[in-house]
C-alpha cells in the first residue's frame, strides 16, 4: 500500500505541478493577487496529496502571528518548503539561488516575491537581499528562512549558517522559531503514512546579542526532536 500511495503521489503531484505552474505564468499580466492565487493553488495541491494520498496529519502546535515577521523554521524535508504557502499568508521565502534556474517554476518564485540568498556573493548581493527582504515586511509579508542553510536529519540539530544573524540584525523584526518533525515521514523517495507537527515557538524580539537570538532560535526548532 505505501508504495501505491507513493505513486499516486508523484503522478498527481508532479503531473499537476506542471499544469499550475504553467497556469500561474499565464496569469502574470492579470494581476498580483490572480497569480499568488495560482500560486497557492500549488501549494494546496501539495497539501491534499500529502493529506488524502500520502495519508498524512498535518498538526499545528500554535499558530502564525499576525504581524509581519521572520519565521526561522527546521529544515527536515522538502516538505515545510513546498508547505510555506499553505502554512501562512503570502510568505517571501529565502531560497538557494540554485533553484530559480529551474525552467518556470524559477520565474513563478521570483514573480510570487521569493528572495535569493546568494552565498558566495559578498557584500553587495547581502544588501541586495535585505533591501529586498525590508520591502517584503512593508508590504506585510512574512518571511520565511530555514536558518541551518539545508535539511537536516531528525534528531540531529544542527548550528545555524552564519547569514541568519546579520538578517537579524539588519532587518529588526521579531523571530517567530518553528518546529517540524517531517523528516520521518516525508522521506526523499518513499514517503510514509503519519503525523507532521509544526510547533510555533514564542517569539524573539529584534536587537537581542546575536549569541542569545541563536540559542533561543535552535532550542524551539529543535522542540520536535527526539531527546
């Protein structure tokens, strides 16, 4: 049964992904709020197959703000990064730049409001991102990062890249941490039937020691972990 349910997966999913995304270009020179709709429509997507073909939970253990802020989420899967706009309202998510190469799906992420982080690009491409990032939170978006920079193992914590404290620093928005524990469900190839949890953390007020963010940040996202 597991690996029908992960067949249907892929087939609705990646099938449908196509048709979305390609729904959602279309739609660009309609209007803003038709394409995040379209946009939305994807995310959803991956939601009800996870839920009715994967025979997943999707829980949540406290609840977004309503201010705009910066969530700093665990990175277990690929999972809470499709998710990102099921979970919240029109969130600007920090992404590799890597995948805005990708054919479509990379003009749909930047016309929706993601921002590329740039690693190894220096100074300018940071002031570049947090100019990008101060816009997003004046338009009320949130914003999202995974601040251990890839996925990372349940149970596993990790050391946040360096790049989370100057964000913190430079953009002076309060830190929502959120925890999930996807990583032994929402498997790289066959996924299991369970419970995903998210865990909204208490949040972190702006201009604390960059020492004192981090450790509050990596003890809420990890609060899903095994101990």
């Amino acid at each position: 049964m597991a690996l029908l349910r992960n067949i249907a997966f892929y087939l609705v999913f990646y099938l449908g992904s196509v048709v979305v995304t390609s729904a959602a270009l279309l739609s660009l020179p309609l209007g803003r709020e038709i394409f995040r709709r379209r946009v939305r429509n994807w995310t959803d997507l991956h939601r009800w197959c996870v839920v009715h073909l994967l025979g997943c939970r999707v829980v949540l253990d406290g609840a977004p703000s309503a201010e705009p802020v910066l969530y700093a989420i665990k990175h277990e899967s690929f999972f809470e990064a499709i998710d990102a706009p099921t979970l919240l309202r029109n969130p600007s998510v920090f992404a590799k730049q890597e995948l805005f190469a990708i054919p479509g799906w990379g003009k749909a992420a930047l016309a929706f409001g993601l921002i590329p982080v740039a690693r190894d690009k220096g100074a300018k491409a940071l002031m570049a991102m947090i100019r990008s990032a101060k816009a997003m939170v004046a338009d009320g978006r949130p914003l999202v990062i995974f601040p251990e920079g890839t996925r990372v193992p349940h149970g596993c914590p990790s050391p946040l890249q360096a790049g989370f404290a100057g964000l913190y620093k430079m953009l002076g928005v309060a830190v929502v941490p959120v925890a999930i524990d996807s990583g032994p469900i929402y498997h790289r190839w066959l996924k299991r039937r369970g419970t995903i949890t998210y865990r909204f953390g208490e949040a972190i007020p702006p201009g604390l020691p960059r020492e004192e963010a981090e450790r509050r940040v990596i003890e809420a996202i990890n609060m899903l972990n095994p101990r």
